[in-house]
C-alpha cells in the first residue's frame, strides 16, 4: 500500500504563512489528480485544494487567493503554500488523489492558528 507523508504544519499566528508538502513513499502521483484536504473535530473532510495532471488548479472559496497549491516536475510531491492564515484554517491537513480517493490516507499535518 502506498504511504502518504504530509508535514510541514506548526503553530502561527494570524496573517503568517505555511507550507505544506505531501511524499508518497516508493511512488509518484504521475497520471492522478491530487488535492489537499483538511478536517477538524467532529467535521467531515473538506477539499481545500486540487490540481489537475497538467497543472490546473481548483480551490475552495474560503481559501481562495490564499493558498496555492503546486505539484513538482517529477511528481513525487504535492505542496500547499498557505499565506494570510486565518483561526479558522486550522485542522489537520491531509493529501489524496481527487476525485476518488485511490491512496491510504496519512497521518496529516497539524495547522493551528492563533488569533
């Protein structure tokens, strides 16, 4: 089974800036759509953010011009640059396949913003 590894999350203030990476561990995500997905407690998981195989690139509305997400040339990772971070941006991030989820999923990597 292929190992999803999200990090890059911590503690910031409001306004301040993240950037969360994903790896998948012994494989690319070459011919998949991907996205960036979070939860906080007692929620479902959102999609935050998706990008097409050929770069195109989704978001929703709460994040919009905010967070952009990026895929490298050789398809081994999938990224999240995140500025102007709000209290509510904070949940635990998860990545994935969009539209159908084709990979276990990770850990995540905790956000927290601070008011």
């Amino acid at each position: 089974q292929v190992q999803l590894v999200e990090s890059g999350g911590g503690l910031v203030q409001s306004g301040e800036s993240l950037r969360l990476s994903c790896a998948a561990a012994g494989t690319s995500f070459r011919g998949y759509f991907m996205a960036w997905y979070r939860q906080t407690p007692g929620n479902q998981r959102e999609l935050v953010a998706r990008i097409s195989t050929s770069g195109g690139t989704r978001y929703a509305d709460s994040v919009k011009g905010r967070f952009t997400i990026s895929r490298d040339n050789a398809e081994k990772t999938v990224d999240l640059q995140m500025v102007a971070l709000r209290p509510e941006d904070t949940a635990v991030y998860y990545c994935n396949s969009w539209p159908t989820v084709q990979f276990s999923w990770g850990q995540g990597t905790q956000v927290t913003v601070s008011s």
